[in-house]
C-alpha cells in the first residue's frame, strides 16, 4: 500500500507494522456506523517508551493521504500532553500538524480543508461535540486517534464522540491495556477493556520485546525496611505497614529523607558525566512519588530542613493540584487519578504550601510562577523542561508526570505510594528511557512492599516469565556468573580474574588481535562494574587495587588514542569488533581539586617525595578529561616550591599561560582578537566549542580573493588548534 519512502523518520520494523495495520484496516474497513465494532477501528499495544508518538504521528500522516480521509484527530487524555504531542509531532515534521488551546480554535480547524491533522484533548473535544450537536464535521470521513487509551478515556466523554460522529475509524495506542483481568468494576460493564473501546488488538510490542530490543532499559528495584530504620537502614524487603498514620509518622518521614540523601549520589550516579545538550552533566536525576499531598508537604519541608543542616546544595521542587480520589485501594487496574491544573479546589493550608514551594523554585532559578491559573500551567511547562534538562534533582509528585512525561536524564523513581498494574508499570516506566551507556537501568527504591504487585503488574503486561528480562538479576549473578540458556555469563570476579591473568600488568599487549580482545574484556569489565556500583554489597570487593585500574584504564585509552589516529575522535564505535566505553570511564574521572590535593601533599614533603608524583602521573594518565592538562599540571609542579600557595598559585598559574596560548594562537593563524577571545569565552561558558555555523567564521582573517581552496584547509586547522586549546583548559576556567 505504501512504499518504503513513506516509512521514513527511522521507524523500526514494530512501528512500521503497527502503522501497516492500522492503515490496512482503514482501507478494507467499511462499516462507519457503530464504534467498537472490530472493522471500524482496533488498538495497538505499544509499550511505553517504544515510540508510541512517532507511530501515531506516521500513521497519521499517512492516513490522510488515503483517498477519502479529510481529517485526523490524533486525541490526548491531559492538557500536558497536548503540549508535549505537539512539540513531538513538531520535532517529526514542522507545521505537520495543528494544536489549539481552546475548542474554539478547534472548531475553527475542524472546519479549515487545511487542516488535516489536529492533536486535542478529550475534553475540548468533548466540549466542542456539547456545543455543536449538528455540526457538518460529523458528516465527513475522519480518523480518531486516541493516545494512552486507558480507562481515563472509556467513560462518557468517549460515548459521546463516538455517537457524535458519522462516517469514521478510531484506533488507540496504549502501553498498558486493560483486560478483563485487571478492568475496574465500576462504570459502563460495556466499556470497561481497551478491545470493548476501540476493537481488536492489532498489533503488540511489550516491555519484554523493547528490552530484548534495546529500546528501553530493565528494572532495578530496591525494597527498603521502613519500619525498623531507627536500627539502621539497610536495602531489604519490607513488611507490609497496615496504616497511613505510621507512614505519616514524622520519624519515618525523617528516616526516609536521610536514607535518599545517604543513596543519593549512588542511585543517581552523581559521579558519572556526560554531555547533554553542549553541557557537562554529573549523573541522573529523580521523581519521588508520595501517596498524597499531606505528604509530599511534609516530606518537602524535611527535605528543606535536611539540606538546610547538611548543607548539601540539591535542586529539590515538588508539584501537585486537586484530585478527588488521590489513591483509591478497590481499584483494581491501579489507574492513577487524571492529571489536571485545579489549584482553586486545593484547601487553604495546602494551596499556601503550594505556593511557598513554587516561591522557592523561582529564587533558584530566577522565574515567576504562582498557583494562578495561567502561571501554574507555565510552572507546570517549565519544571518538566528543567526536569528534562537535569537542572532539577528531586522531583516530589503525587500523581503527576507518573504517566506521558518522558526524560531521559531520568534514572530512579523513590516510591512512597501504593502502586499497582497500569499505574505501577507507568510509573516505573519514567525511568527507563535510553539515554548513554552509563544509564543502564531504571532505578526504582520501594518504601512500601510492592513486590507482589510489581510481580502481578510486569506478569500480566508482559509474561510470567517476563520477570527475568524485566527486572536486573541479583548482585551475585553480576559478581559471580550465571547460566543463562544454556549459555554461562561470566561475573566480574571471573573477568578480573582473566584480565590480570592474561595482561598482567607491566607486560606490553602487542599485536592487533590481543589489543582487541583486551579491549572487549576491560569493556565488558566496565560494564559489570557500573551496574555493581548500584548496589551496596559491592563497597570494598572490587577486588583490584585502584592503583591497578589505573592502570589498565591507562592502557585502554592508549588504545584508543592509538585506534582513533586520524579518525573522528568522538567516534567510539571504530569497527565492527571494537567499541570502546569512554562514557564508563568518564564516569569516574577524578577533577583537578583531587590533583592539586595530591601536589599539596608533595609540597608538605618539602618536594621530596616521588611516590606522589608517581601517583599523580599514574592518575592524570588514567583520566580521559585530565590527559589533555597533563602538560600544564606538570609545568605547575616544576615551579612549586615549599612556600607555594596551591590553591592561588594554580589558578594564577593557569591563568598566565592560558593568555599566552590565545595570545600565541591568533598571533599565529591571524585571528581576529576580540572575536577570538569571545569566542573561546563562549564556549567555556556553554561547555563546548562549536565548529559549525557562522561565529566561527567571524574570527577568521580576511578572505583573499586569490585563496582558492586554501580557505577551507585554513580554517579545518584553526579549528583542531582551537579545541586543542579548549580541551586544555576547559572545567579550569
């Protein structure tokens, strides 16, 4: 029906199938007359996180190439989410599609020929249908696409759409459908599944099928001993508590805070860095859901008092707004409530906190927002782009962005809050987007005894035997090996055994096929190692010496160095047979403040000791980050002196001779000076150099008529020599 052309935007096979479906179904379908009829429409269970937006976002646009179809509403749940669709559908195509904030710009687009693809939510679609009972759109051929087809839109909202319109076809998408099994027993016995809403299921792609796929990251899931933590805290499985009053306790409270500021910088990998838009980042960050707004006000404030003693500077923000049922325990699909913006319903005491709160967040990150209703939405948009963008730590949340909010800097949930089916599987689900190498996992902390539950949930929206794909094996299977299949996976104690067994230190690994193969071994090392780190039991049994990584970490960069020579060096995938980890060694690179720590202790040993000048080369050898300073640290060292001032004297130091290499630069290459100088002032400022676009071009000399292709060589060599300078100095400036 569509060539190959046409699935284009880099859809997997899954989407690609998906979207034939639907298609396929619109095209032999022919009764237009009743909904949830299995001709007239179907659903497509696509996990979350597999690309559910893309899917939709092809589909429609490739529906309305279809002789006959005038228009596609592709119709969200949550005001959020058509923001957030919209900004998705953008990114795939600009203009392709049409969003609007009120219905009356979606009648208005209901009724422009030109408009063919409209992105709305239920309820101003609802609306629109209340207001025009006769209006001519329902005459024409329309294809309803609902997102997160859950229960949220099974109720009277969805009847009356559907009766409202004539001639048309609807189809949804879910990461989490609901079955007879896990279907609430309440409301309309006739719309109380996804198959009684929108038809067969036409296509599947589970969370078992997107982790074998590499698409989406397991889970690692910590349960942890509320109950007697006064002892000490400790990650085991929980006792069930029978009440909300002890889990409001305020010792608990106390307990549970200092227990995710004590595991914090280990579950977030806080010393793990990556680049993320242009921009170091130090590790992950974290939502924290709390089973409702008393308490999520109470834990704010004791985090506030926590940070406050410690004197720990984390970026801490909390959001909620009214919800008639903030955790109802019959309901047996777990949905969780609908998100909404009603702050005017919220009770005096807790709109006030609310409000303080939202104070706090604008003083850190000089904004304007308030519980208002415009400007509570606004608080709402920029808070999900600075969650996005790592600039917030810890996210408290009752319900909100626990379903439709996706970002990748994500990497553990804390769960104070009974979850359950869909909205435990939503939920633990904003962790595990793909984002680097380091990320390997979604980090979920459980204060409540959820096993169960999360057994039952990854059970039914997978197998049962999804468990072993879903969740991380046990840190003895990481450490010592297991059986897998018939085939045996080889621990950590096993590889380390073989690496020091097979390149012992100081013997030089020669020869390309042994460089290969030590660099698959150390990488696989790597790997083990930063999925140990999680976990607790790993303190202490490294078995290496950090002396000896050090080493190897040496030599592996070497090779690296060596494999990439006259190639693009962010390149890491060199062939077929090599990649090199370097997003796990940046991980644990140590920073200058570790190295001129080290000098001081050499200048406290009246510069005698040589050990320390052993161990500094040994460590700045080690560091992808500190090999491109090498020279000037060890320019440094030559001139301290017992009476040298570290600290004062480095940054004096490095001043000095960063004037004179940009001084010497554009002395050399004829550069403009000003410009230059801001140049490379903007880059230290953004993180990166950029060596696309027009500024570089400015700081250029003038272009000779006579140059010929002498100009773009010019300026390729200005461009190595200018990152050459911006590696030596940057994160010291």
């Amino acid at each position: 029906m569509f060539t190959s052309e046409d699935m284009l935007l880099v859809m997997r096979p899954y989407q690609i199938a998906a979207t034939e479906r639907i298609l396929s179904r619109i095209v032999i379908s022919s009764n237009y007359k009743k909904t949830g009829t299995t001709d007239a429409g179907g659903y497509i269970w696509h996990t979350t996180g597999s690309g559910k937006t893309l899917t939709s976002f092809k589909t429609a646009q490739l529906a309305t190439r279809l002789e006959g179809i005038e228009k596609v509403l592709f119709v969200v749940d949550r005001k959020d989410l058509d923001y957030q669709t919209m900004k998705e559908y953008d990114r795939f195509e600009k203009g392709a599609a049409n969003g609007n904030t009120s219905t009356r710009i979606l009648q208005r687009q209901l009724e422009d020929p030109n408009a063919r693809i409209i992105i709305t939510t239920i309820q101003k679609l609802d609306m629109f249908v209340t207001k025009n009972k006769a209006h001519d759109v329902y005459q024409r051929h329309i294809v309803l696409i609902f997102d997160e087809c859950h229960r949220s839109q099974f109720g009277d909202m969805h009847k009356k759409i559907v009766k409202a319109f004539r001639k048309y076809h609807i189809f949804g998408f879910t990461g989490t459908p609901i079955f007879a099994k896990n279907a609430a027993s309440t409301g309309n016995p006739l719309l109380r599944t996804t198959e009684q809403a929108f038809g067969d299921k036409l296509h599947t792609y589970t969370v078992v099928d997107a982790i074998n796929d590499g698409n989406v990251l397991p889970f690692r899931i910590d349960y942890v001993n509320t109950v007697k933590m006064a002892n000490g805290v400790k990650d085991t499985q929980v006792h069930a508590i029978d009440t909300e009053k002890a889990m409001n306790a305020p010792e608990r409270i106390r307990a549970v805070i200092t227990y995710i500021l004590e595991h914090f910088d280990q579950k977030t990998k806080r010393n793990a860095f990556y680049s993320l838009q242009g921009k170091r980042m130090a590790g992950f960050n974290s939502i924290f859901a709390v089973a409702s707004i008393p308490m999520a006000m109470k834990y704010y404030a004791e985090f506030t008092h926590q940070l406050e003693t410690t004197g720990r500077n984390l970026a801490v923000a909390t959001i909620f707004s009214f919800s008639a049922n903030e955790e109802d325990p019959s309901d047996s699909d777990g949905m969780l409530p609908d998100e909404n913006f009603d702050t005017n319903s919220l009770d005096k005491g807790s709109r006030d906190f609310l409000e303080a709160a939202i104070t706090d967040y604008n003083k850190r990150f000089s904004v304007n927002f308030d519980t208002s209703a415009d400007k509570f939405q606004n608080y709402y948009k920029d808070l999900s782009q600075r969650v996005k963008n790592r600039e917030v730590d810890l996210l408290i949340v009752v319900n909100m962005f626990l379903t439709g909010f996706d970002a990748t800097t994500l990497n553990t949930l804390w769960v104070d809050k009974n979850l359950r089916q869909h909205g435990l599987m939503q939920a633990f689900s904003r962790t595990n987007r793909i984002l680097n190498s380091v990320k390997t996992f979604g980090n979920i902390i459980c204060f409540r005894d959820l096993k169960q539950a999360t057994d039952e949930a990854i059970a039914l929206f997978g197998d049962k035997e999804a468990g072993g794909i879903v969740l991380l094996k046990s840190y003895a299977d990481y450490y010592g090996g297991y059986d897998e299949n018939g085939d045996h996976k080889p621990g950590y104690a096993e590889l380390i055994a073989k690496l020091t067994a097979q390149y012992p230190l100081g013997e030089p690994v020669v020869g390309e096929e042994v460089q290969k193969n030590f660099i698959k071994l150390y990488g696989a090392i790597l790997r083990l190692k930063n999925i140990l780190t999680a976990f607790d039991e790993f303190a202490g049994n490294e078995i290496l010496p950090d002396k000896d990584f050090q080493d190897y970490q040496s030599l592996y960069i070497d090779l690296y160095q060596s494999f990439t020579k006259d190639k693009d060096a962010d390149k890491e995938n060199i062939n077929d047979d090599i990649v090199f980890e370097l997003e796990l060694i940046k991980q644990v690179e140590v920073n200058i403040d570790y190295i001129l720590m080290l000098v001081e202790k050499y200048r406290q040993s009246n510069c005698e000791d040589k050990e320390i000048l052993a161990t500094i080369d040994k460590t700045v050898g080690a560091s992808i980050a500190l090999r491109s300073k090498k020279e000037l640290i060890e320019h440094f060292i030559q001139r301290v002196n017992t009476s040298t001032q570290i600290d004062a004297g480095w940054r004096e130091f490095v001043y000095e001779q960063k004037e004179n290499d940009i001084a010497s630069l554009i002395e050399s290459e004829g550069l403009k000076a000003d410009e230059t100088r801001k140049f490379v002032d903007n880059a230290f400022r953004d993180g990166t150099l950029k060596t696309t676009g027009t500024d570089i071009d400015k700081i250029l000399p003038p272009v000779s008529r006579f140059s010929g292709g002498k100009r773009a060589a010019q300026k390729q060599g200005v461009i190595e020599k200018l990152l050459t300078f911006f590696e030596k100095y940057f994160g010291l400036v």
